[in-house]
C-alpha cells in the first residue's frame, strides 16, 4: 500500500475518514486550554481537517500552521475559516517541511504513516522544533493494522522512538478520550532536548 497524495485525497473525497472526530478531541482541548501564550507558533502536522487549528484559531492563537499531503481538507479548513491565513495552510509532505515551531500538536498523524517512518518522524520532530519546544498528543495504545493505517503501537515502543531526542514530560493513558477511544490512547508531552 503506498501512502501517497492520492490515497489519502482519495480517502477525504469519498468521505472514508473514520478517523475524523468531527470536534476537537478533549485531550487536546484540555492542554490547548491551559496555554497562556498566543504567540506561540504551533504545527498540526498531517493536520486533516484540522478541529484543533479551528479551535486555536478561535481562541486568538494566530501563528498556526497546518501541513498535509492532501489538499482536500485545507480546502476544507479555509471554507471552515474565511480568514485564517492561506499561507499558514501547507500542502507538503510533512518529511519536506522547513521551519521551526514552538509546539507541534501530534493528533492521529503518527499512525497513518508507514511505521518504517517512525525514527524519521521523531527527527523531524526535533529538527522543527525551536530549544525547549514540545512535541504534545495522543497515540494509539494498541495494536491496530499491521496493513493500511491507523496503525498502532504500545508505549514501550513509543518511548524508544522519541527518547534519543525529547525529554518525555508525560506518556499515560488518556482520561478524557472520547468514548470510542476510551483505554486506546497515551496523551504524551515530549520536551525537545537541548
């Protein structure tokens, strides 16, 4: 299965997007809540239609920048939001991206790509961040596919991805999920270290 533009532009097109909440997911709301700077800039990377840069946006977080693959769901955010910034809407491939980010917000991306990819990911991770930025999100706390995304992982796992690079603040099992997801995912805070 090659996890290309077009699978994924097909996959929002046909609506086949199980993983799309429709809202913000609690975990996410409840730390985004908690932010007090709004100068932030902040990544939602492979970001789909993105309820978390809608809800940031709303919130007088301006400095979002949402990067996908596939041009449908960014199409989707600016119909969503007339006036959030086109420029901060990026169709790339995430591995492509240049820039740094004071937070970059981790919400079902991590297992929609190929997990052969995960060590890439963590290093991009560290390379888009600026000193001290956090990595922050949720992962599958389960096996899931072993085929075609989402696919899953165990904690163990996560941990020796992202431990060559972060310092990992928190890796527990979410108490807010949403009720579908329940017991399935870790909410993690990983601190890029210097």
């Amino acid at each position: 299965m090659i996890l290309n533009e077009n699978f994924w532009e097909n996959k929002y097109k046909s609506q086949n997007t199980g993983w799309d909440l429709g809202q913000i997911s609690p975990p996410l709301k409840a730390y985004i809540d908690q932010l007090t700077n709004r100068e932030f800039k902040i990544l939602i990377p492979g970001g789909g239609n993105s309820y978390e840069a809608t809800y940031l946006f709303k919130k007088g977080f301006k400095n979002v920048f949402v990067v996908d693959i596939s041009k449908t769901p960014l199409q989707n955010i600016q119909k969503r939001i007339p006036d959030f910034p086109s420029e901060q809407l990026v169709h790339d491939n995430f591995f492509d991206l240049e820039n740094q980010f004071d937070l970059i917000l981790e919400q079902t991306f991590f297992c929609a790509i190929n997990p052969i990819l995960r060590a890439k990911y963590a290093f991009k991770m560290k390379e888009l961040l600026r000193d001290k930025g956090k990595l922050v999100g949720l992962l599958f706390n389960a096996e899931l596919n072993k085929d075609h995304p989402p696919f899953g992982g165990s904690k163990e796992e996560y941990l020796a991805c992202f431990k060559p690079y972060f310092d990992i603040h928190t890796m527990e099992n979410s108490y807010n999920s949403i009720k579908s997801r329940a017991g399935k995912e870790l909410f993690f805070i990983n601190q890029k270290r210097e």
